[in-house]
C-alpha cells in the first residue's frame, strides 16, 4: 500500500511521540557494539521522518536521551553525543529543513557547549517555521519537564496555578499533545516521556525492534490508530 493511499482510508493523528526502542538488541543480535545499533536507529528515523512527512503529520517527538541515558557506559554515550554532532553539523549543510521547525526538549546545560549551542541556534533559525515539527527529546525527563515549568510559574510569584499554567510552560508549549505514543522492541511502559502530555494519547507498543522499524510497520501502526476509539472521556452518543 502507498503512503498516499494511507492518507485517504485512514484517521491520521497530528502529533506521534516516538521511544526508538530496541537499538542495542539490535546490535547485540549481529555481534555489533550498541553503537551501531543507534548509528542504524538514527538512520531509520531519516527515514520515518519522510514517510511521516509524506502523510502530512505535522508534528513528530522523539525519544532521543533521556535524563537516565548519562548512566551508560561511557563508549556509548560517546556515540550518541556524535550523532547529536551529526544531526547539527547536517542542518548547516543541508538545506532540507526550510519548512521544518526544530525544537530540542530537555536541559540542554549538561551537554557540552558545541551540542548546546548548536541545538540553541536550530532552534532560533527554525522557530518561524510551520509546516512541520521535530522535537528531539535529549537529556529529557517528563517528570523533570513538569518541575521545571512549575519552578517558572513559582518565579513570576504565581501561589496557585492552572493546567494551562502547567501546559504553556513546559518544553512542549507550541505542540498540541502526542495524539499517538509508538514505542519499539515491545516494551510497554512510556519511562518517563512525555507524561503530562500523553494521559490521553493512545500507545502502541509493536514488536520490532527500532533499526527495523519500516514503511509496512508505520502502515500497520497507523491502521491501528485509526482503529482506535478516542473518547477522552466521554461516551459516544
Ligand atoms: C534506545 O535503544 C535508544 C536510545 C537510548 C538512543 C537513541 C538515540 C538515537 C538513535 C540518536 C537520535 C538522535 C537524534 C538527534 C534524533 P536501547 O539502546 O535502549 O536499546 P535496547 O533496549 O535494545 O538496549
């Protein structure tokens, strides 16, 4: 089926929040270090990233480091702080990212100051963008997102606050909530993404492993979606 067609038959969400899970098993399954495994992931998620486009979802988050992340070993960590280089390096060389606004959720201060800047200056340059949306989730923690904007509020001297308090300042305040959670490699629990913002979002926690993840998975996911009945709490007439 083309991604096309999908577009047609389908109920599309807006916002898909993605945990690419299953990277190192990936590896470990070839002999390979954890690394490739993310080398392959980071490639796999170019690759989403279009199809996604292709279906016209406008908003897409990814679970890229979490706060807990920094407790690998150091190999490793070592590796994904080159992704995050490349990721950079390949928005300066490329032009591809015109209509795309690019927004780096979580404490950008740990890492180290060519990734903070760089991500800092990503975010400036696309924030008048709408077409589409990436937010990269780095040195991210949902529940850290949620004291850091009631820390704000408490600041500005605010005693009391609202859930739209809450909401407009978080990382995620320009993008509507995640309508669909898709986490890889079969784990079924969200770790610490995204958790103000998912209480409603459907999850969706196929199998494959996210180096994988392909064009007939995203088609199977997004079939799921749409099979979905999303009440937000209240009942169909
Ligand atoms: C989970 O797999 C994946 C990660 C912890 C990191 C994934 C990050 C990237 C591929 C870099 C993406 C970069 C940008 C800027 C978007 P895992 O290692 O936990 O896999 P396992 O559970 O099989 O060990």
């Amino acid at each position: 089926m083309e991604l096309a067609e999908l577009k047609t038959m389908y109920k599309l969400p807006t916002h898909i929040g993605f945990i690419i899970d299953g990277n190192g098993r990936w590896a470990k399954k070839r002999n390979l270090p954890r690394s490739q495994g993310h080398i392959k992931g980071f490639n796999r998620l170019e690759k989403v990233y279009k199809m996604v486009r292709e279906l016209g979802i406008k908003y897409i988050s990814i679970y890229a480091f979490s706060t807990e992340n920094w407790n690998r070993p150091k190999e490793e960590v070592d590796g994904l702080m080159k992704l995050f280089r490349r990721v950079i390096k390949d928005f300066y060389n490329k032009n591809k990212y015109e209509d795309t606004r690019i927004e780096f959720f979580g404490d950008l201060n740990r890492f180290e100051e060519d990734i903070k800047t760089g991500a800092l200056d990503i975010m400036e340059r696309t924030k008048n963008n709408k077409d589409f949306h990436i937010n990269i989730c780095m040195n991210y923690g949902g529940r850290e997102d949620i004291v850091q904007a009631v820390n704000k509020l408490i600041k500005q001297g605010k005693t009391l606050v609202t859930i739209e308090d809450i909401s407009q300042n978080l990382y995620s305040k320009n993008c509507p909530d995640p309508d669909f959670i898709i986490r890889t490699s079969g784990e079924c629990r969200l770790s610490n993404f995204m958790p103000w913002q998912s209480t409603y979002s459907e999850l969706y926690f196929p199998k494959v492993l996210w180096p994988d993840f392909s064009k007939k998975d995203l088609i199977e996911a997004i079939k799921e979606y749409s099979s979905r009945d999303r009440r937000f709490g209240a009942i169909k007439e």
